[in-house]
C-alpha cells in the first residue's frame, strides 16, 4: 500500500472542520480514500475476512456520526486510523472469546480457526506462526510497518511502539524461525545491515501473500456507500429517537418535580394553627 499522504486531505480536512458538508458527501470521500487500508488493517489484525469487512463498515460510520468532535490538531488520517485500532481491538476481543469457545467443543478442535488464507510453503507457514506468537502489541506494529508500510513515527504516534521495538520484533521473528531446523541455514543471523534489510523484505513478502490488498474498483466503492450511507441513515435515526426519547423524560422529570414541590408546599407550607 502507498503512503497515506493522500490526495484528498486538504478537502478532507476543510469537510471535517466546516461542519457543513452533506453526510453523503463526507462519506464518500473517506471511502474513497481510506476504505481498502482500514479493511486491510483490519484484516490482518483479526485475520479473519468477514470480520475485518464488518469491523471496516462499523469504522466509517462511527467517523460519520463523531465527525462533529473532530479536532483539528490530529488531522483526518490520525483520527480515522484512531477509530480503526480501536474498532478493531474490540473486534479482535470478540473473536477471541468465539475461538476460545469453537476450541472448547471436541468436533471442532482440528478446524482451522485462527486465518483464512493457507501458506505456499514452509518458510510462510512458519513466519506467520512466528509472527502470531508475538504479543499483541508488537504484532500489530509488524503488520503496520511491513503490510502497510507505515513509517515508524506514524505507528509510534498511534501505538506508542518506536523503531527500535519493530526492529527488535522483527529480529525477534528471525531468531525463532532459526530454531527450526528445515529453516536454520536459509535464515542467518544477521551480519551487516543489509541482511536484517534483507529479512524484513522476505518478512514483507511472506505477509502481504497472507494479506493482500483489498480490490476496490468504481463499483466496489459505489456499493460501500450506499451499504454504509443505509447503516448511518439508521443509526442516526436512531440515536435521534433516543435524544428525543430521554428529551420527552427530563421534561416529565421537570413536571412531576415541579407538581410534587407545589403539593409538598400547598400541604406543609400552608399557616399553622395557634
């Protein structure tokens, strides 16, 4: 995936801070440029496909409906990929417990239940198995720099992991795979710095065919707003009938105060008898 310097952020910028741009149109916009790197990121986190599509709709239309707390100082690309982490943290949270229960029932212990996408060979198979042993947090900063090609000052931004945490989980990787024998004399310990650069490319590749970019052609994108405009349009409508509903009760709150009040003072407050 290219660098996310994207060529609507001027626009973005002045839809997100005007307030005064049809939800339509600022919909579109963010689709068109973020929706395949929140799917993809999305993807590999939870690597699972379905999840990853649901969790990318739920990104876009929470960024619709928090458009009004937008802040300026972060800028759109910090902001949407803030909701992305945090969509998909619950996602992967949720999938978790599913896996935990699915292994729990004898029949489906042998279903593959952790990805989708089957490995070409026994280097991918490993490496992904390497990087999946990783802790979370490090895991997703390898998946920002090598599949979305992120620099590190961006990931640190985000996840508070620098250059030197990748560095050391990507060399962290390349030690575990040299414990496997089949693999110890085509991955060598790293000599000069070409060779941990080296690596970090075979890494790269073996992640991007687990991965791989999102086919998002003309129809693809008309289709995803018109999914999504649908699923903002009902989400909107209902929080509009909860204000109106929570409206209708503080001012029956107000009433039943204020009719108590004049029957406590009308009863008590009247002149006492000498």
């Amino acid at each position: 995936m290219p660098d996310l310097s994207p060529d609507y952020a001027p626009d973005l910028e002045w839809m997100l801070q005007s307030g005064q741009v049809p939800p339509e149109l600022l919909l579109e916009a963010l689709i068109a440029e973020y929706y395949p790197a929140v799917f993809r990121l999305a993807f590999a986190i939870l690597d699972n496909r379905r999840a990853a599509r649901k969790t990318a709709d739920q990104v876009f239309v929470r960024s619709l409906l928090e458009a009004h707390r937008y802040q300026a100082d972060e800028g759109s690309e910090a902001w949407l990929f803030r909701i992305a982490l945090d969509a998909c943290h619950n996602a992967h949270n949720k999938l978790e417990l599913r896996r935990k229960f699915l292994s729990d029932i004898p029949f489906l212990t042998n279903l593959n239940l952790l990805g989708e996408t089957l490995p070409e060979n026994e280097l991918d198979a490993e490496i992904w198995l390497a990087l999946d042993r990783l802790e979370a947090d490090l895991r997703q900063a390898v998946i920002m720099r090598l599949v979305m090609d992120w620099p590190p000052a961006r990931i640190q931004a985000l996840t508070g992991n620098d250059s030197a945490s990748i560095s050391s989980a990507i060399n962290h990787i390349r030690a575990d795979l040299q414990k496997r024998p089949p693999l110890a004399q085509s991955i060598q310990a790293p000599t000069r710095l070409s060779d941990t650069d080296e690596f970090a490319a075979t890494l790269k590749a073996s992640l991007e065919k687990r991965w791989p970019p999102l086919v998002f052609n003309p129809a693809d994108e008309k289709k995803t707003l018109a999914r999504l405009s649908r699923r903002a349009g009902l989400m909107q409508r209902h929080r509009q009938r909860l204000v109106y509903a929570l409206e209708v009760g503080l001012i029956v709150l107000v009433i039943l105060f204020g009719m108590g009040t004049a029957w406590g003072l009308n009863v008590f407050g009247g002149e006492q008898p000498t």
